[in-house]
C-alpha cells in the first residue's frame, strides 16, 4: 500500500498540480495539509472524478487538512486534535482505513518566535503527544502524517545555523518531535535514509528550489505495528518544480499490508 502527504498549499489554486501527480503517481492513501478552503469548496467532485474518496476539514483562508483513499472506505474517527475545546484551528483529522489509522496533521508554523504563535505550537505538540500515547496504547497500526513544521536535525535543513532563531528549529520545538518519537514510533523516511539529505520543502524565494536549499518537515511516524512493514518510500521531489505548483512536495511511503 503507497501511502502520501502533501502540503498542497491551496487545494484548489493548486488542483490541477495535484490532479497530474494524483494520476501519474496512484498513491492508495493521501493526506492533504493546508487546503485554504472553507468547508463547503472542498473540490469533491474532481477527487472522486480522479478516483478517490475524501473526508476534510475546511478553514476559510487557512490551514484544512483532508484524507484521500482510493477505491476504499474512509471511516472518520475524528477531526479535532483532544485537549483544547476552544481550539478552532483546523489541523487534525483521524480515520480508520483499511485496518490502519491515519491521522492527518498540519502542526503550529510557531513564527514569530518567541510569541503567543510559538507558545500555541508548543501546547499543541502537547496534544499531540498525548493523543499519539493513546494511539500507541491501542496497539494497532497507526500513522501519524502530515507537515510538523519541524526539521528534528541538522541533516534536515539547508544551512542550519541561519534557522537557529527560527520556530521550525528551535530546540524545544526538536524536542517535543523527539520525544514522540521516543515513545515508540519510527521516521520511516529517515529510517529508510540515515545519512541523506532528504528535503520535503523549497521556498518560493531567492530560486530555493534550484539551489536545493530545502527542509525536511513533512514526515511520518509509523507504530510498531507498521515499522516492520515498511518496504520503500521517497519524496516526488519533481513535482515542486512543475509550473503553479505547491512549495512543498509529496512525500510517500509503501507499506507491506499482506
């Protein structure tokens, strides 16, 4: 089963970018971060037009994450992240696909830091925390996928000493990163990469892209249950240099299901 995230940075401003690489690359499962669209201009019909079914949580202007499955059924669990009922940001969506749980997540950028934005994405990775504690209690395949806005080391970022300031590399910020990690999930792209520089994301500005001066912050963290299965993955590097297209790229993993 290939299984994608993709910070598509305006669902619908970028739907013919993700229709192509949808087509060209038949992923089974796809979560969507930063959709920009309310609720009711999710782009339903020329999803299922490109074979998929689709759950979404909508946000005018900002933020909505969705999930995508081909030729199979999406059972939501939920669209809030627990542990702030006055959270109104739509980050997080969870279903149960296929056996698997998918959790799609598009975590706190946190800039300008230090500040009230950074102090929401701490409390958030809080959250999140608690919420993967529970997920790996459960002991079923889980995966918890999307944009972190987090590099978690130095080999995940162009030129890290001019990040030092920045709420994507702050060392708090690594450290909540890590320390759900550390409670039993796995990076599967650094696991299947733990020497290479792996980008997910190029800036619009100063030509990043071409001089590949890009972060990691996309990623996905596997149970146990799903660790073991895990057979490739890789980043659609390309398709962040199509024309109108998103500042990151789609990134996959394949996992073993039989």
């Amino acid at each position: 089963m290939k299984i994608a995230t993709y910070n598509v940075n305006g669902v619908n401003g970028h739907l013919n970018v993700l229709l192509k690489w949808l087509e060209e690359t038949n992923p089974d499962i796809v979560c969507l971060q930063e959709l920009k669209a309310p609720q009711d201009n999710f782009p339903i019909k020329a999803i299922n037009d490109a074979g998929y079914n689709a759950i979404w949580h909508g946000q005018k202007q900002w933020n909505g994450v969705a999930i995508l499955a081909r030729n199979m059924a999406i059972e939501e669990v939920t669209r809030v992240l627990p542990g702030d009922g006055e959270d109104v940001q739509s980050r997080y969506i969870e279903a149960l696909i296929n056996g698997i749980v998918i959790a799609c997540l598009y975590l706190p950028n946190g800039n300008p830091a230090p500040g009230p934005k950074l102090e929401y994405k701490l409390k958030w990775f809080d959250r999140l925390a608690d919420r993967a504690a529970t997920l790996l209690s459960l002991k079923i395949p889980v995966i918890l996928v999307g944009d972190y806005n987090v590099m978690p080391t130095e080999l995940d970022v162009y030129k890290p000493e001019k990040w030092a300031n920045d709420a994507l590399f702050l060392p708090q910020v690594r450290k909540a990163f890590k320390d759900i990690v550390s409670q039993g999930w796995t990076d599967a792209i650094r696991t299947l990469y733990p020497n290479e520089k792996i980008y997910t994301f190029w800036d619009y500005f100063r030509k990043a892209y071409e001089r590949d001066a890009g972060l990691r912050i996309d990623h996905f963290l596997l149970s146990p249950q799903l660790a073991k299965k895990l057979i490739s993955g890789g980043v659609d590097r390309h398709v962040r240099g199509w024309e109108k297209t998103s500042d990151h790229a789609p990134v996959w993993i394949e996992i073993d299901t039989k």
